[in-house]
C-alpha cells in the first residue's frame, strides 16, 4: 500500500508518466512477477480467483488501469491483471468507485498532503543484486568451526574424482547429464548464443566435476532440416558440405572458448536415424500418431511444398513483416506458415499458393495426462528457472494442440512409413533426440544414461525460445514412447543477451561472432568471465564495450588479480617463496569465518545453477582479500620487530591460501587463469576440488613459482576501436576513390569500367568461394562499391551508395 501510494502521488501530484512514476512499485512487482512465474498458476494462489487477487489487485489498479501499463518484461503479471481486469465485477467496481471523476477528487486530496516518504527502486542494470546476509554478524560457533576447518589443511579435503573413459553411470554417486541446446549448423554462433547454451553448461559441468559429481557434458550441431537447406541453397554447396562447413567451424569456436565436452558431435549419423525411428514406431504403435491432411504452400516455379524456413511474411499475432514460417523472431509465437500474411518463397521470391498435403502428428493433447503429473513431479524436485516454468505453463493452460511432426524436405531423418518416404521428421521432433544419438556416437552403452532415470539426473541448458521443446514436445516423445527414458529433471533458461543497444546482426557486421572473438586479442577467459558476470538470469543484460573494459580493469585487474598476485609476492619477496609460519589471532579467525560464508553460499548459487550471482561470491572473497592485506600492511611489518615479522608471515600466509582456494572457485568460470594461478603458486593436484570449508592447503614451508600478473589492463582507445569495427560502421565508410570523377556519357570510359565492375565481381566471388578473411573480402567488396558509384556517375545516373544485403529496417 504505501508503495502505491507513492506511485499514485508521482502520477497525479507530479505527473510522471510510465516507468517513472512507478518506480516504487519495481521490487513489488518483481515479486510477484516472480512468485507467478514459479508456480506457473493463473492466480496468485492457485488456479482459482482467491482474496488475494482481488486486494492485490484493487491495489494496483488506480496505478495502471490496463496490463499495457505494467513493464513488458513482467509477461506473467500483465497475463494476471489482464485476467483481473477483465471480470466483470472488477470492472463494475472499476466504473463505479473509480473512473473517471474519484480520479481527480483524489488528486486534489493528495495535493493537500506531505509527499510520501519511500526509498525508491534502483535502476536495472547489469549488475547483480545483492544478496541479503553477505556481511551479517558473524557469530562464535561459526568463527570457531571455520578456525577448526582451516586447522585440519588438505588432509580434510576429499579426493578428486577421475572417472574411467567414457563416463558412465555409477551405482551410489550422483550421476549428472547436462546437455546444452543443439546449435543449429548453419551459423556462427554470437556471444549471446554462447552465453545461453554453451558457456553456462560448461561452468556448471566443471563445478559439478570440482564437486566429485560423476559428470557428463554432451552437445553437438544440429544438421537436419530448413535451415541446412536453406543455407546450401545460399553458398552454392550440398546440405553435407554445409554440414562439414559449419560443424568444424563450431568446434573450433567451442575449443577457443575453452568449453570442456565430454563428446561434441552431430545430428547427421546413423544412430540418429534408429534410434529417431524407434521412438516414432513406439509412438505408432501405442495410439500417440494421427495423420491428417494438411493445407500447405506450395511455389509452382519451384516445384515444390515449401518447408516452414523457404516461407517469409507478415506475422498474423504482432505484424511484423519478417517472420519465418515457423515462428515470429519478433513476438516469439509460434505459426503455421499458412497463417503468413503476404507470404513469399524465400528461394524465387514468388507468391505460393495453399494445397493439400498428408502428414504426421504428435497427439498432444491424448498425451497431456502424463505430461502433467510428470511436470509437477519435475517442478517439485528439481530446479527450473522461473522462464521455463512459466512459458511451459503457458503452453498447457492455452490447450495443447497435435503437432506436426513431418516435413516435405529431403535433408531430415526419413519417415519409415507407406506413403511419407518422400518426406522426414520435422526438426523440433528429431533435433532433441540428438542428444541421445550424440551420447550414442560417445558411447555403445548409451541407454545407462538416457535410460536410467532412477540414477541419473538430467540438466537441460538454453534460452527462453527454446524452452517448449524441451519441456513438453519432447518430453511427451519420450514418456509416449514407454522405453524408461531419462527425462529432464532441471530445465535452466536464460534469457536474452543483447550487442550495446540493439541486437547481434551478421548481415549488418553488428556484434561480435564467436569466430571474430578471438581476433580482438582479448584472451578468451576475459570473453568468459565478461559474459558469466551479465549473464542474463532474470532479465535479458546487454553486452558493452565500455563496461568490458570497466571490469577487466577494475574487478579482475584491480581486485582478484591485484589480490592474487600481491599475496604470492610477498611469498617470494619477503619469504624466499616459502610459505611462511602462521599464527592465526581472532582477527584472521573471523577473516576465515567470513571467508567460509562467501564459500557456503557460492555453493548454495551454483547448486541452483545461478551462475552469475555465484560469480561474485568470488570477487567478494579477493576484495576481503585485499581489505586484510591493507589493513595489516605485511610490507611494512616485515621491517618490523620479531612480533611485527611474525604478523607478516600470518597475513602473507593466509592470503596466499586465498588465493589457492580462489583457484580453484575460477575454475568453472575462468579455467586458464585458474591454472595459471595453479602453476604460479605450485598449487597440488590433490587440492584442486571442491570443499564447503576454507583449509589451509599450502601449509608452512610450502614452496610456491614464480608469480606474474594474470591480467592486463584495457586501454580506451583499445576498445572504442574494437567498438568502431563491431558496430557495422566498416560498411558504411566511403571507401578512397581509385579514378578521377568520370565525366557522364563517355563510352569509352563506361565500357572500362563495366569491364572493371564485372572483373571485381568475380575477384569478390572468388574470394568468398575461398572463404578468404572477412576483413580482406570486405576491403576488396568496398573497392567494388566505388567502381559500381563511378560507373553510375559515367552513366548519367545518381551514385547512390549501394544498400548492404540483409534485412530490410521496419
């Protein structure tokens, strides 16, 4: 109420408007955005109208009056206050005590009154929120327990894990299976496309590893379908040399980024043929099939039914006038192609017309009783994020519908079935069981994991877009197919990532490519770290040039690298590069207390897979670090009396044990750095595990290397050029003119350059067919944009800079 209040007297007193006026409201709202999203309920609580709603509502109300007002972010909760608003005894009581005139009586009550007194929300950003209890007061019991930890050292660490090649399931271990979302084969990836699947999989996977969890990461391209096609119609090659083209092309990016598979493959093998059939003859066999005719489009120039990815239009739900035939990249929604509005074929750019077809469905809706019960079983025990949870239950409060799960394409998993040997199993039926025939390829005893869910739990990694695919079709596959397959017990989403203030586009040259990071001469551990700090948990972040360089300098230059590279210094310097003795006083005991809460919790955030808030659990321990070193100053004492030497060696000592441990917590996030800290302070292989308590693991006389900086600053002008050549302003500079200004009409000169322009054309083609480096293929095409503009001028035409090829702007 008083949050209302406050937001009420910005809108009528002060008269803000939007998110301005309701900036009190912004954790409340959050809230309950979150509460909704979690349970996945129509209501506050539960699937019917309760008091609560009403009075949450009441409450609200005066301040928005429709959903359109609420933050477009807060899908969950413009779906309730629209639900609330709409019946009709709100809305009676809506006209009666409020609209239009008890409005203006109230404001000039307000008027009349003091200004409510209500600290306001903080804006958005990139950084995390501060999680409550990080600097409370620590009590005895706790400082005594981590002093008793520290005393026992490496002994009380447990041993590392090394399972046996390949990785299988083990009786009485926890056995983890994390897969990251199959990246379709027919692009580069962007940083967001990292961040969303891949990277967050792989720092989960190696916590889990530190953790002596019996641990398996697989992914691979996926290969079949549209877009494969599309793409090989595109580069002038076959689907399997797209394939081969692009797999090596994602491979090498994912080693770069230093991502640890257990087994990256592909989608185009055999083993995705049988065991993609099984599971549709189960299907069959069980009653979960229909076959119905379908009413599809068809290009008569190109003699063929046009899969959903050769058809773009206008989107029937938002209008946008580039949707693909299978989903709208804009309002996210799913669509049938026919429901395109001015629909055209991507390949000759002609209209297509609407004919009959024979096709496959899943029968969802004959399959929702085990989908239900499977998802609250899901939800109950294992860890979803709020997303995933939300837009799956979206899906089954719109109603399941049977969905389509055949293609007319050549390039697919083909139908083993009479009458649909000409077409193969649309993408979102057959790409998630990659997963299965890529742990097939790993592995011949890929059924004790994929067919053992009473030992094994299952982590699904993606972004939100992805998110019905792997929480109801392909769940409903399985559980219809009655094999006891393993099915997803933690679904982690994330949402999207952003390039400054738009969008990654490769068309426009605007963004930065996973195949272009490693050319910035920015290590890729700094990409890792950068994208894992804004992570988009909750919220979709956006990557920034400006804010790369603010924290490479200050959190990893000027915290954890300062920290770490003083604390073994003053090994080496001041110790000979000897551990030194340490004798620990109340001070250093609650260093170590505070210490082991940092700990705790980078478990507890890790545990429920929030990756980035758990990140900086660790920068929180290096800035404790450097706060100890400060305060004692050991490079003071050690010119000091015996007592003042003695403190020395107990600071230096504690905080190159620090430093070891904060080796090992980097590990998941930053592996090279992690074991350039291991090789710099000697650290033993015995100690690089993961523990809930903070030992000493390099003891007095412990020998440590030779100590160097982990870390090198980012200068401005460094990044406002890599800012210059990511934001797509390489195509829009004149490139220098190589003729004189030609004078119109002269054919002879018209006839030079016509041959000019065509030979350039064929260097460019050449040169692309080639695959020579962008920065070559875009200097010599700029030279053939300035032959085109002369010959325009030699013409008597106007030398209009030519548009790039890519989307048409709205």
């Amino acid at each position: 109420q008083p949050a209302a209040w406050a937001a009420l007297y910005a809108q009528l007193v002060h008269g803000k408007k939007g998110l301005e006026a309701v900036e009190a409201l912004g954790k409340l709202l959050a809230h309950i955005e979150q509460n909704l999203s979690r349970r996945g309920t129509a209501y506050l609580a539960g699937e019917t109208k309760s008091v609560a709603d009403v009075v949450v509502w009441a409450t609200l109300f005066p301040v928005f009056q429709d959903e359109t007002s609420l933050p477009i972010e807060l899908q969950a909760l413009r779906t309730w206050f629209q639900s609330m608003t709409l019946l009709e005894a709100c809305r009676k009581a809506a006209d009666f005590v409020l609209m239009p005139k008890a409005l203006l009586e109230f404001k000039s009550y307000l008027q009349k009154q003091p200004p409510p007194c209500l600290a306001m929300e903080r804006a958005p950003s990139n950084e995390p929120e501060e999680e409550e209890g990080s600097e409370r007061a620590l009590t005895e019991e706790e400082i005594t327990a981590a002093a008793d930890a520290w005393a026992h050292g490496a002994a009380a660490l447990p041993k590392p894990w090394q399972p046996q090649k390949p990785v299988l399931p083990v009786e009485g271990m926890r056995n983890v299976l994390i897969t990251s979302a199959l990246p379709y084969v027919n692009n580069v990836p962007h940083l967001g496309n990292i961040i969303g699947c891949v990277l967050s999989a792989d720092t989960f996977a190696r916590y889990c590893r530190l953790r002596n969890w019996n641990t398996l990461y697989v992914c691979g391209t996926d290969e079949y379908g549209t877009a494969t096609e599309t793409k090989a119609v595109e580069e002038g090659l076959t689907p399997q040399e797209i394939c081969n083209k692009y797999n090596a092309i994602h491979a090498d990016i994912y080693r770069w980024f230093d991502i640890s598979f257990d087994y990256f493959g592909r989608t185009t093998t055999p083993y995705q043929t049988t065991i993609a059939q099984d599971i549709f003859q189960r299907l069959l066999a069980r009653g979960f099939l229909l076959q119905d005719t379908v009413e599809q489009l068809r290009c008569e120039n190109c003699q063929r039914f046009l899969a959903d990815r050769f058809v773009e239009g206008t989107c029937p739900f938002c209008s946008y006038k580039e949707a693909r035939g299978d989903q709208c990249d804009k309002c996210g929604k799913l669509i049938n192609a026919v429901e395109l509005k001015n629909p055209q074929c991507k390949l000759c750019r002609g209209v297509p017309v609407v004919k009959p077809t024979q096709h496959l469905f899943l029968d969802l809706p004959k399959l929702e009783e085990r989908l239900e019960p499977w998802l609250e079983q899901s939800w109950a025990t294992g860890d979803w994020t709020a997303n995933a949870r939300y837009i799956t239950r979206s899906w089954i409060r719109d109603g399941l519908k049977p969905r389509c799960i055949t293609r007319d394409l050549k390039w697919g998993t083909p139908v083993p079935l009479d009458g649909f040997h000409d077409k193969v199993f649309y993408v979102w039926f057959d790409a998630p069981i990659g997963y299965l025939s890529i742990t097939a390829n790993y592995t011949d005893q890929w059924e004790r994991w994929w067919k053992n869910p009473q030992q094994v739990e299952l982590y699904n990694f993606m972004a939100k877009d992805n998110v019905p695919f792997h929480s109801v079709i392909f769940p409903c596959s399985l559980l219809g197919a009655e094999d006891n397959y393993t099915l997803v017990n933690h679904l982690i989403a994330t949402e999207y990532l952003n390039y400054e203030d738009g969008k990654f586009s490769k068309s426009r040259g605007v963004g930065v490519f996973g195949d272009m990071a490693k050319d910035t001469g920015i290590p890729a551990d700094i990409w890792r770290f950068y994208l894992l700090y804004l992570r988009p948990e909750g919220q979709d972040s956006a990557f920034s040039w400006s804010d790369l360089m603010l924290k490479n300098n200050s959190e990893l230059l000027n915290n954890l690298g300062n920290f770490i590279n003083r604390a073994g210094m003053f090994v080496c310097k001041f110790f000979g590069g000897t551990v030194p003795n340490m004798v620990l006083t109340p001070d250093d005991k609650r260093l170590l207390a505070r210490v082991t809460l940092e700990l705790h919790q980078y478990h507890q955030l890790l545990e429920k897979v929030r990756i980035r808030d758990a990140l900086r659990c660790i920068l929180s321990i290096s800035r404790h670090g450097n706060q100890y070193i400060q305060v004692n100053e050991p490079w003071r004492r050690i010119k000091g009396d015996e007592n003042d030497r003695e403190r020395a060696g107990t600071v230096t000592g504690v905080a190159v044990n620090m430093a070891s441990m904060l080796a090992v917590l980097l590990q998941p996030y930053m592996p090279s750095v992690s074991l350039a800290i291991q090789g710099q302070l000697c650290i033993p292989p015995d100690c690089f595990v993961l523990s809930h308590y903070f030992t000493c693991t390099l003891p007095p006389g412990h020998r440590v290397g030779t100590v160097s900086p982990l870390f090198q600053k980012l200068e401005n002008d460094q990044v406002e050029a890599l800012r210059k050549r990511f934001g797509g302003g390489q195509a829009r500079q004149t490139p220098p003119a190589s003729h004189p200004s030609p004078a119109p009409g002269d054919p002879q000169l018209i006839q030079q350059l016509t041959e000019e322009v065509a030979k350039q054309g064929n260097h460019v083609r050449q040169l692309k067919a080639n695959k020579a480096e962008k920065a070559q293929v875009d200097a010599e095409v700029a030279k053939l944009l300035e032959l085109k503009q002369q010959l325009a001028v030699a013409e008597g035409k106007s030398p209009e800079v030519p548009v790039p090829k890519g989307k048409r702007k709205k």
